[in-house]
C-alpha cells in the first residue's frame, strides 16, 4: 500500500493548529490581526489592502 501526503495541506493543518492554540491562550473574545500576522509569520507590510495576506478577505 502506497501512502500519498499532500504536504500543502500538512502545512494548513499545522497553521491551524498554531491558530487554535494562541487563541486559547488569549483572554481576548478574538485574535487581532496583528497577532494572527505574528502567528502565522506573515509581516503587516506583506498584508494586502483587502485585509488579508494574499488577497484573501478577513472575515468578522
């Protein structure tokens, strides 16, 4: 038996993770964008101005 591993998705997984995790260690009701940007080691600079980094949308 042959095992595939989509390494794209191991890494969205592993994002997520690290997502989950700041914000349960935080006493705020949400994660700020800039401590979204820190977690995910995307730079306020990179950041488009749609709000998200790579043109994606941020949602409330």
């Amino acid at each position: 038996m042959t095992t595939v591993q989509d390494h794209v998705a191991l890494a969205e997984i592993e994002l997520c993770g690290e997502l989950m995790i700041a914000a349960s260690a935080t006493e705020a009701e949400r994660l700020s964008p800039d401590r979204i940007d820190e977690v995910l080691k995307v730079s306020a600079a990179a950041r488009t101005p749609s709000g998200g980094p790579s043109g994606t949308p941020l949602t409330p």
